[in-house]
C-alpha cells in the first residue's frame, strides 16, 4: 500500500475528516469510470461510488493491502449487483473508449462509427471476468498486478483472462 495511503487509512479510521476526504478525492474520479462503464448512467455511476465509500468508511474496516485496491473492488461488485437488480447486461463504453475523427468525409466517419459500435457490441458480450479484466487494464491503464488485487484473481488468471479476450473479440471481429 502506498505509504500516504496507509498513513490516511489509518487516520481515517480514528475519525479524520481531512483523511476521510482525502482518500475520497483521491480516488473517486477513476472509481467513478469503472462504475460508468458497468452502468451506463452518471446519476447510478455516482450514487454507487459515494456509497460504496461510504459503506467502507462506517463498518469497521481492515485493510491491509492497497485502499485503492479494497475500494475498486467495492465499485466494481455494487455495480455489477446494479446491473443484475436492473437486469440491464449491456455495458457502454460511450465516454473515453473511442474517439470519432471528424475531419473526414462523412462516409468515412459513417464507416468508423459503425466499426466502432461493432467493437464496443462485442466487448459488452464478453463474459463478466473477461469484460472486468479488459476494462481496467485497456480503459483505466491498470497494471495486470492492480487489476489482480481488484478482481481477487491471481496475475496469472487475470493474463488468462485478458488472452480469453483478446481471442473472444478477435473471432467477433475478424471481418471488420
């Protein structure tokens, strides 16, 4: 764990509000990107990371590897038990996966914009591991050892999981 974090954890669980704040301000921007791209909704996105925090904050908390690592998780299981209570199973990756040149004719533009719906079709049909692992390592630019943490996984499965995948979209793709 990072030195500053365990030191914040620490205070934070004496009743810090500046330790409690910090830790929140430290990680709630991309905590919320995880989430949002889980639920597609802002409102859903946000309401799940202040309380996936604040849950953690009010029980009586044991953190011993990384802060980061225990919060994401958090994130990452209240969204995909978002997902199963609004029994939505598709996942956008609308904001920040994908960019649409502009300064090409409109049949090019019209061209990418189709590949583009064909390659975010075929990440939200991965399976939920495999979806999990390619999202926080190819949109959130995590190491294979912090998505590990995040998903419980060793770094091994989460290297399976990403090859799994990497296959997977490869097959669906092939003719694009």
């Amino acid at each position: 764990m990072v030195q500053n974090d365990l030191k914040l954890v620490k205070d934070a669980q004496k009743g810090s509000k500046k330790a409690i704040e910090s830790l929140f301000n430290t990680y709630k921007d991309p905590a919320f990107n995880i989430s949002y791209r889980i639920v597609q909704r802002t409102e859903a996105a946000e309401d799940i990371v202040m309380d996936s925090f604040i849950k953690i904050m009010q029980g009586n908390f044991n953190i011993t590897e990384s802060f980061k690592s225990y919060f994401f998780r958090s994130v990452i299981n209240n969204s995909l038990n978002y997902l199963k209570k609004e029994k939505r199973e598709n996942i956008s990756f609308e904001e920040g996966g994908f960019d649409v040149i502009t300064k090409e004719t409109p049949e090019k533009v019209y061209e990418k914009e189709e590949r583009l719906k064909i390659i975010k079709e075929a990440i939200q049909k991965l399976p939920e591991n495999q979806r999990t692992a390619f999202v926080l390592i190819k949109f959130e630019d995590l190491s294979y050892k912090e998505t590990a943490k995040i998903m419980g996984k060793s770094v091994k499965s989460v290297e399976s999981l990403m090859n799994r995948a990497k296959e997977n979209l490869l097959k669906k793709l092939k003719d694009i």
